[in-house]
C-alpha cells in the first residue's frame, strides 16, 4: 500500500470534501440526479454523529484519498455496520480499502461486535466480488431492500475466528 | 390525544409500511423524485439498527399513524439526533408528534443525553414553528448544509432545564 497516506477519524468539516469527491470517483454516474442520490446517501449527520467508527485517508498535499463510513448497531450491539466506502480509483489495487475494512474489523471487535454487514446494489459486480475476498458472506439480490426499485445485495462479515 | 393509538419500537418489517406511507403524507411532493429523495433519507438501516430510540403509532386496525427515527451520537454521547418523524395528515393537531418527541426526550434523557438535534428544509415553514414549540432553537438557513443545493435549517434542543 502507499506508504505516504495519512488515515485519521474525520470531522464534520470532512462531509462537503467527501460529496465533491464522489462525483469524479463514480465518473459522474448517472449525472446530476446521481450527484444527488449519492449525497442523500451521505448526508451530514454521518460526519457528525458516527466518527469513532469511521476512517479518511489523505495524501501528503492533503487531497483526499480514501474513506470509509461504519457504526455499531445501536439495535443489536453484536453487529456493526458499514455504510459507504469510497477510494480514488487512481489509488485501487494497492490495498487501501482492504486497510480500511480490516482497521473497522479491530475498532468493531474491540467494542464486541460479532458480525459486520453492508449493502449494495446488485449492478455493482465488483462490489460483489471484492466483498467475497474480503470474508464477507454474499445474500441473494434483495428486491427493494431500501424501497421500491432500491434492490440491494447485502453482506454479513462474521468476526468470530479472529476472536477464538 | 387519540387514546386509541398503541406505540411500540419498531422492527426491520415495518420499514417498507413506512416508505408507502411518506408519499401520501407529504402529498406526492415532487413525484417519483420526490418518493425516491424519501426513500434515499430513510434506508432499511434505520429499521435495523436505530430501533431503541426509535417509535411508532399504529390505529386498533394495524394502520401507521405516526413514526419517529432517532439515535444517540457516537461521536458525542451528549447528543441525540432526530432524523425523521411522520404523522398521518388526517391525525394532525391531536399532540401525537409531540408525543413521539417527548418520549425521544426521556429515553434521551435516561441515556445521559443533554440536547437533541434535527434538521429540516428551509421551505418547511409548519417544521420550523412547529419545532420552536416544542422548544428547539432554530439555526439560519444554512447552504449546502447536506450537499450542492441541499439547505437545512438545524435544530437544537436542550435538555438540561429538566434535568435539574
């Protein structure tokens, strides 16, 4: 991975940082009516309210590199829950989100989560297949998980075997 | 009130009854943009995982009257966070919602919570009164608060006055 990014919590002054770069980093899927469906999936209460299970990566010049958005379920404290990942697509392939996940594992495990979960959207195949390498068990496309037409594929992580 | 409502916690399943309920209430705003925009604000997470702080009304015949989803800051467990509450139109005016915050209020307070926080959109006039009297503070209107176009107007309550 390279060596010269920084990783810290993030701040609420982070959100708008983040929503600008989505656009770029999605190529600008789907247009302005992508632009805004991404930011009401990252409204900014997550930058608020959910920092302790949450992670940004930046470069040296301090432009941004990597994030990810998590929670501990506040329904079951067994599991915690991943919301939205997001690395540079001039960064993939060099283990950042992998670093990501795994330092969510720890801080989950830590508070006593048992499993993590995440969503996405079953067009995205290599969501898919990245969340399989990384232990993540795969459901079947779960038609209108989040709403009508909103199908999503969910993934549950178990955290056990580290623990044994 | 209507003495005849029952309020209990929700559970993942009453997500979808939730969703089909926001197009009439709000009227239809904004078409099927305006039910997908809802949709987005109000993913099955909260359903799953926000329950403990979260509260819902139903009619002797099963039918949704009324909905509040709330949680307790991870980043600032001083802090509770209202983000979405519905009551059925034809309910209005029967003190049913300030129910729904009152009960947020005391299960906040019992967690050691000291003030709560939401948010609406500057266009909501009835939202802004409505939340200056049941004792929340009311910020500007402030841009892009949620994203490019995205204002809000935040809300603060404290919950200290109570506790004395």
């Amino acid at each position: 991975m390279s060596a010269d990014l920084t990783f810290r919590q993030p701040i609420e002054d982070d959100h708008a940082r983040v929503l600008a770069a989505l656009g770029p980093w999605w190529g600008g899927l789907k247009g302005e009516a992508g632009a805004k469906e991404r930011a009401l999936l990252v409204p900014r209460l997550y930058f608020q309210h959910f920092t302790p299970t949450s992670r940004l990566a930046e470069r040296p010049d301090g432009t941004l590199a990597a994030f990810l958005i998590g929670f501990v379920s506040q329904t079951d404290p067994d599991t915690a829950y991943i919301h939205f990942v997001g690395v540079d697509p001039q960064l993939h392939g060099q283990g950042i989100g992998r670093s990501l996940y795994e330092w969510f594992f720890g801080q989950a495990r830590e508070s006593g989560v048992r499993k993590v979960k995440c969503v996405t959207s079953p067009q995205n195949a290599a969501s898919r297949a990245y969340h399989a390498r990384l232990g993540f068990e795969v459901s079947e496309v779960l038609p209108d998980y989040d709403g009508p037409g909103l199908d999503r594929v969910a993934f549950t992580r178990s955290l056990a075997a580290e623990r044994a």
